[in-house]
C-alpha cells in the first residue's frame, strides 16, 4: 500500500480558513490541513500526496499537503496532549481530547440524536432543527477524515445552525476531539447542548456493497445514543434521481443501517411520500417549507440540487424537525 508522494513548490495560496488552507503546487490544485502539517506559504518546498488524484478517484480532484519542508519540521505537540489521532500512522499527532477534560453526562436523558448516513444530509437535518436549540456536530469516520474540509459545516457554525463541533476516532480537526461516538455524546450532554448531528465527513467510502461503505456510521451513532438514554432519529436517503437501482426509492444503505440498529432509533419520514413497509420504526413528519428553512445553504447530493432531489432534502429536513420536537 504504497503512498504516492512527490516533491513541489507552492505556487499559489487560493483561500485560507481555520483548519484548512486551498492552494496550488507547482500549478495543481492541493488542499493542506495547518494543524498536522503547519502553515504554509508561497514558495514553501512540500511533499504532496497525489494518489488519489492520478487514480481519478472521487475524492481526487486534488493533491493533498504530506509534509511541508520549508517550515513543518521539529513542529511541537499542542499543550497538553498526549493521546495520539492516527496513531502509529506517518500522520500520528499528539491532540488534546475532550473527556481528559471531565464534564461526560452519564446519560443522555432523551437528547436527541440526528443520525446521517451521508454528509449532504447535515444541512437540512441543522435547518430542521433551527437556530433556536443549541446544537452540536459530530463527525464519524466514513467519509472525509478532517471535519476542516466541510465547507458546509463551516457555513453552518457562521449561521449559527451549528453552536459546537466534535470530530470522533481518526477524524480530525473539530472544535473538540473524541475518542468514540458514545464519550462525543456524553460530553454533549454534559456540556448542554440540546441536540446532536452526527454524520460522516464530505464523501463517502463505499464498494458498491451493502455492508461495506461509510454510511454504517449512523447505526453506530444510533445505538450508541439509544444505549445511552437518548432519542436517536435516523435521516433515511431517499432519492428520485439516483441512476442506481440500489439507492432508487429509499437506499439499501438505509436498509443496512436498520437492520444494524439494537433499537430504540425513528426513522423520520417526510410527510406526502409514500413508504416501503419495511421502514419501520417511522414518524411521519410535515415538513413543508423546508425549501425556505434551508434558503441560502448548500443542497448538493451526488451533483443533483433540491429541484432533482426534493425528497432527499425534504427527508433530512424532516429528521431535524423530529429532533426539535424532542429537544422541546
């Protein structure tokens, strides 16, 4: 399993924001996360990975920053860390974690608990539940590893749809750092918030196989919130559009993370859509208006917007409006 390194000069700094900075090497798109690699600057000398992106891949339409020569090295560990994220990779780095710090809620005394499957469901599950309920963001391995690369996530801190962000296992880059799904949502609790999002990162890893992709994270999330007290709400893929006859209709991933489910997870339905029998246990829920409650954010999923997907986001705005009524 070899990487794919090459050496190269920046030769453009494209945009800048915490925990991410978009820039070129030698005239090819590159992305460099600062808090593994250090900042960067034009005409730093770096190694890139470019494996993903000689090979075509979904998530290769760029280069990503593996060490920045210029001014990455003898970089010390942040104050007080000692727990390694990727440990005993080439990428290991000491961060500090949040249950070092105390404050987990033993229970989750019905907190409720949006389950994603996919990151493009994050938007309007957060539009559903509103600005009003605090809200955190936990983000499960699956997908994208650095939380930073979510331009959606960011959107939603800014708007104030999202009040705090968690990334868990080997993902990295959140507001606070977890080792596990359950001490993310104990330490949620403990620190008020009143409702959780939890989805994989940008992207998805997938083999075309019912068991073996990135979206199993939500059963995860699922029972992990139901073991712990709390009021899981599975947002179900839907999709009109899907050229794929396996994710037509109501996804097979949705049916994968069902039957992995222990229990205790609702299946949020939007209101006006027929359902397979077989999505049980389901909350029907009106979500009209949600074109308007979601106005302004970005609705993408696998390329196709809200006039080709209207259920798609129609279903995730429904499972953020079942959490708001729990949380109130």
């Amino acid at each position: 399993m070899p990487l794919s390194l090459r050496r190269g000069r920046v030769t453009a700094i494209v945009e800048q924001h915490e925990g991410l900075v978009r820039l070129e090497v030698d005239g090819s798109a590159c992305v460099a996360y600062p808090q593994l690699t250090g900042t960067v600057a034009l005409d730093d000398e770096v190694l890139v990975n470019v494996q993903a992106r000689e090979l075509e891949l979904g998530s290769g339409g760029f280069d990503v920053l593996y060490a920045n020569l210029t001014r990455g090295l003898g970089l010390p560990a942040a104050d007080g860390a000692h727990v390694m994220k990727l440990p005993y990779t080439p990428l290991q780095a000491a961060l500090p974690y949040a249950e070092e710090q105390g404050g987990l809620a033993d229970g989750l005394d019905g907190l409720p608990v949006v389950c994603c499957s996919l990151h493009s469901q994050v938007a309007p599950a957060c539009a559903g539940i509103g600005t009003e309920v605090r809200t955190a963001y936990v983000q499960l391995p699956g997908g994208a590893l650095p939380l930073a690369l979510s331009d959606t996530v960011r959107l939603l801190r800014e708007r104030g749809l999202l009040a705090r962000t968690v990334s868990v296992g080997a993902c990295f880059g959140g507001e606070e750092e977890c080792v596990g799904v359950a001490s993310a949502l104990a330490w949620a609790a403990g620190a008020g918030y009143e409702a959780v999002v939890c989805a994989i990162g940008p992207g998805i890893v997938g083999t075309g196989s019912r068991l073996g992709h990135g979206g199993l994270a939500a059963a995860e999330a699922a029972n992990a919130a139901s073991a712990l007290g709390g009021s899981p709400v599975l947002a179900a893929r839907v999709s009109s559009a899907d050229e794929r006859e396996r994710h037509r209709g109501v996804s097979y991933h949705t049916e994968a993370v069902l039957a992995l489910c222990a229990g205790g997870v609702t299946v949020a339905w939007p209101g006006g859509l027929e359902a397979p029998a077989w999505v049980e246990p389901r909350q029907e829920v009106d979500a009209g208006g949600w074109e308007e409650a979601c106005a302004g954010l970005p609705l993408s999923h696998m390329g196709r917007g809200p006039d080709e997907e209207a259920w798609f986001f129609a279903a995730a705005f429904a499972a953020g409006r079942l959490a708001r009524s729990f949380a109130t």
